[in-house]
C-alpha cells in the first residue's frame, strides 16, 4: 500500500511530502523554505526568524473566537543514521518509505517520524477547513536534535498563545509534563605519530540496535563504543598495545551501534585468543538484548602510523572509565531515569581525538555532577574538556488546566487513564517556558519505536489515535479567563 492512501490521509500526505525534503540538523534551509510556501500557499500570515524558527498565524474558525490561544509545536529536523551497508545522502535525498504491517519504516535509514509526523499533523491543522480550533499559532524550530539552538533562539513576545501542545512524544498513551536537560561533553587531544612496532589488528563491532540516548538509555542495549573499551582493555597490560584509528558511534542523542578500531599489538595471536574469550562473554551478556551483535577481531595486513603505547594507554584507560547509561534513578518520580550519560562518538584519526557525550538529568545538580565526572575523567587522561550546548529541564506541573482537560478526553475515547509522565528525552518545552514562564505546556504524539536508529518506525493505528486525540483536544480547549 502506498504511504499516502494510509489513514488518515490528510497527516500521510503531509509526512510523505516533508519526507521527501532533506532536513538534517544544522542543514534546514531546504525545509524551512518547504514549510514557507505551504503555509504561504494557504494564505496564512508566516514569517521565518532571525534563527530559522517558522511561525506561522491561523485565525480561530467560527464560534472558537472566545478559547485560549494554542501553541502548536514541533521540530522541523531528524536524525539523520544509516545502516553501514546503505548508500544514502541526508542532505540530497528524501527518505525511501514503506508500509510493514501496521507500522512504517524507512529503508534503512532513520524514519523521521521524530518529529516529521507532528510537523505532519500541524500541516494538516493549518490547511484544514472543516476541524474547530481556537486561534493558532503553529511553531516550527530548527536544531532539535544536536543543540536546540531553534528553542533557545526563540525570543520572549514572539509568541501570543497560551497553552503549548507539543506532538514530540513517542507514545500513544502518555501525557508527558517534564523532561530532562542536557549538555555535551566533548574531550579532545591531539598526539604525535610514530611507526607502529608491532602486528595490526581490526576490531569491527556490528548490529547493535542503537536508539534514542534519552528514552532507550535505560533499557540494557549495547553501546558499540563501551564495548570497544572493554576489547582494548583486555590486551593493555600485555600487548604493548599502539592505538592507530577508532571510528565509533555518531551523534550525541543516539546509542552507538558499531565502532571499529584499527590498533597495532604486540602479539596479534595472543590478543586475538584473549580478546575472543571476552568476545563470548559480550555476546553471551548481550543474548536477549541485541541478537544481532557481531564482533570481529582479525588482523590487518597495513601498517600504519600509530600514537605511543603511553598515550594509547591513557585513551583505553579513559574508555574504559567514562560513565556509559544511567547514572541515577528518580527518587521522586516511579521508574524515572533522573541522569544519564551517552558515549555517543569516539574518534582517532590522524592522532587527533574526540570523545562526544550527552550527559542528561531532570535535576540541574545532578547534570552537572554527570558532567564533571566526565571531565575528571578525561583531564586525568590528559584530555582537554569542554562543556557546551547547556540547556535546562521542564518541570512538571500535573495539575494545570490543559493536563486535566486531556485525562478526561483520554479516558472518554479510549476507556482507560493515560499515563502522564516525566520522561527523559530533552524537550522543548523548558526552554520556550524560561522565556514565557506563564504558558500551559504539555507533550504528546503518536507511538514511534527505534527513534534516532535505522530502525526506527511508526505506528499507523497509533498515528489514527493521535489525531482524533488531537482534534478533539482543539474543539475542547476552554474559554479564556
């Protein structure tokens, strides 16, 4: 069945033509100008800001003059990752989509239903003529996914509404009303390069499921750049080991799925044999949890120019250290990640080095505290450490207005309570509320699984919930005070 001929086909329409736009993070241009001409085209009042952000105005219909004024809110970028064996271009190409049963999926890529399917439905809302709705302001940002740099850029008095829907929850029977903060670590060093002494060895890790570095740290799935740590370390103590390349993970918000690594050693057999226990041992840990885990260690035929043993010594030692996942549950909120770190990105080429994490927390002490144990880490190391990309939390505020008003409209459609919950994924929404601390916010959508992996896919019931959900939240919304 084609994408388009799925229900409701008014969001499937909207998603296959935004999917056809290339819309990395940091690279938006081609988006913004797509959702200029649409919202353009529909004759609605749209201006782009000083940043990138789209705002867009849509009168209130007939009899819905008197509600209060909604924000409707999503991003316009997506992750952009691949399966290694995919020849695909994020900033040329559309993504290639397909139906699998009750769910779409991407062809090996990422799906961009994060946040393409709540872009989507404000596309839907906007060039509707026939759904009640109070008067409009839908909000476009840039740069979710690497820095938020959209949220931040937003200035106070931009906006008018007050009650903020944001359509970037990923499943179908939440309320979301907080989330964590975040801020990227990033631990550099550059070394010197000498011949190596020894025999080549390449570590080749592979078929890690990945996922979202916020809703999926907590779940046991493998980080492809741990796991590089723990192979390297097995051999420092006796194989006199000169590292020569490594080149793990990508961004910051997902959970590495591969790492290679290119190494010289002293004894290629002897390493292989102990390494290989090791290997068993991952694989045995990693049975249920990622069936497609594959390690490889073999030896390599190039020579190559390697840093010393000392300084190889201080990167697998680091590796070996850093904190990877959760770092403390919430003692307020029941099964709630409070703080978290991803070893997202670690690459030596050149003997230049970059290590990359997003550490998270719901609580500002306790970021901080992930944060800093990082950079003690790497400082011991030798590193250099910066801290970059801050950006604060969403407090939860369970009994506002909007929050009520969607538990009972959830619990008259679909015959049971929604969970309204904290989640640990970075939002929004504590951003925009520093600059307009008086508005409602609040966060839903439809379920997505595999966000920020290749995996990642979208639940067609799901997607028919959420918009009858939403529909009907509009037509409900109060009157002003």
């Amino acid at each position: 069945m084609e994408i388009t001929q799925l229900e409701p086909q008014i969001i499937w329409k909207n998603f296959a033509a935004l999917n056809a736009v290339p819309r990395p993070s940091k690279k938006e241009g081609k988006v913004i100008e797509f959702i200029k001409n649409f919202c353009e085209n529909l004759g609605l009042e749209t201006n782009v800001d000083e940043i990138g952000n789209v705002i867009i105005k849509k009168p209130a219909t007939s009899g819905m003059e008197d509600r209060k004024s909604i924000v409707l809110q999503s991003h316009l970028d997506m992750v952009c990752q691949k399966n290694s064996d995919i020849n695909f271009d994020f900033e040329t190409q559309g993504i290639e989509m397909e139906v699998d049963g009750d769910w779409v999926k991407a062809k090996g890529t990422t799906l961009g239903a994060d946040n393409g399917l709540g872009v989507a439905a404000i596309m839907s809302i906007l060039e509707s003529n026939d759904i009640p709705h109070p008067a409009l302001e839908a909000l476009f940002t840039i740069d979710e996914e690497t820095g938020m740099t959209g949220a931040m850029g937003l200035k106070p008095g931009q906006l008018q509404g007050q009650i903020l829907l944001n359509l970037d929850t990923e499943e179908d029977d939440e309320i979301d009303i907080g989330c964590a903060g975040g801020i990227d670590v990033t631990a550099t060093q550059n070394y010197e390069l000498e011949e190596s002494k020894g025999q080549i060895i390449k570590i080749e890790i592979k078929g890690l499921q990945g996922g979202h570095s916020g809703m999926d740290i907590h779940k046991g799935f493998g980080n492809a750049n741990v796991i590089l740590g723990r192979l390297l370390f097995t051999g420092l103590y006796s194989q006199n080991i000169q590292l020569i390349s490594i080149d793990g993970g990508g961004l910051r918000n997902a959970i590495p799925r591969e790492a290679f690594a290119v190494l010289s050693v002293r004894n290629s057999i002897e390493f292989i044999e102990d390494a290989n226990v090791l290997r068993k041992a991952i694989l045995e840990e990693f049975a249920d949890v990622e069936k497609d885990l594959a390690i490889n260690i073999e030896t390599f035929s190039t020579p190559e120019k390697a840093i010393s043993e000392e300084n190889s010594a201080r990167i697998i030692l680091a590796l070996k250290a850093l904190h990877n996942g959760v770092y403390r549950m919430s003692p307020d909120v029941a099964d709630l990640v409070e703080a978290s770190n991803n070893v997202a990105r670690v690459e030596l080429k050149n003997g230049e080095l970059k290590i990359l994490n997003l550490s998270r927390s719901s609580v500002e002490s306790t970021k901080f505290a992930v944060a800093e144990q990082l950079k003690a880490v790497c400082e011991l190391a030798g590193m250099n450490v910066e801290f970059s990309g801050s950006y604060p939390g969403w407090k939860p505020k369970p009994g506002s207005e909007i929050v009520k008003l969607m538990e009972t409209i959830y619990e008259k459609d679909f015959g049971s309570k929604p969970h309204v919950v904290a989640c640990h994924a970075g939002l929004e929404c504590g951003i925009i509320g520093a600059n307009y601390p008086e508005m409602e916010m609040v966060s839903f959508g439809p379920t997505i699984r595999g966000a920020h992996s290749p995996d990642e896919k979208a639940n067609i019931p799901s997607v028919q919930k959420f918009w009858g959900f939403l529909k009907e939240i509009l037509a409900d919304i109060p009157a002003k005070n």
